[in-house]
C-alpha cells in the first residue's frame, strides 16, 4: 500500500467515524469503507437510494375504497 493510499483511507476512515458518531469498536468497518470507497469498488453509502426505488417511493398508490361492513345474519332458530 502507497502511503499516500494508505493516508486518504485513514483521512476518510476517520470522517465516516465522525459522521456515524464515533462509535466505539467499528473501526474496521470504517477502515473497509474507506477502502472501497478510495478504491473505487464501492459507492459510499451516504449516497441516494438507486433511482428505480426512488422512483416507486415517490408515485402515491391511489387509496383503495374501504369495504363496507355486512350486517349480521339473523341465527335460524330450530
């Protein structure tokens, strides 16, 4: 590892553990997420949601109309 690499992943490591709120014990799960994200093999996760969800998030489902409660049916006296 370059050590120029190896200082912009502990640079950005570091900002995620800010941003998440400085967790204790996630270090490595930071340190692999500025890894990926440094190397380009991942998108960072802060990023939007993929369009084809945020697509059907934003269409409103048209309401159904409720059904109406059938009355009771009298008991057959026998």
């Amino acid at each position: 590892m370059t050590d120029d690499r190896q200082e912009r992943i502990r640079r950005r490591a570091h900002e995620i553990w800010e941003q998440a709120g400085r967790p204790e014990g996630a270090h490595m799960e930071h340190w692999d997420q500025a890894t990926a994200e440094i190397d380009g093999s991942a998108k960072p996760k802060a990023k939007a949601a993929p369009k084809k969800a945020a697509a059907k998030a934003a269409k409103p489902k048209a309401a159904k109309p409720a059904k109406a409660a059938k009355p009771a049916k009298p008991k057959a006296k026998g």
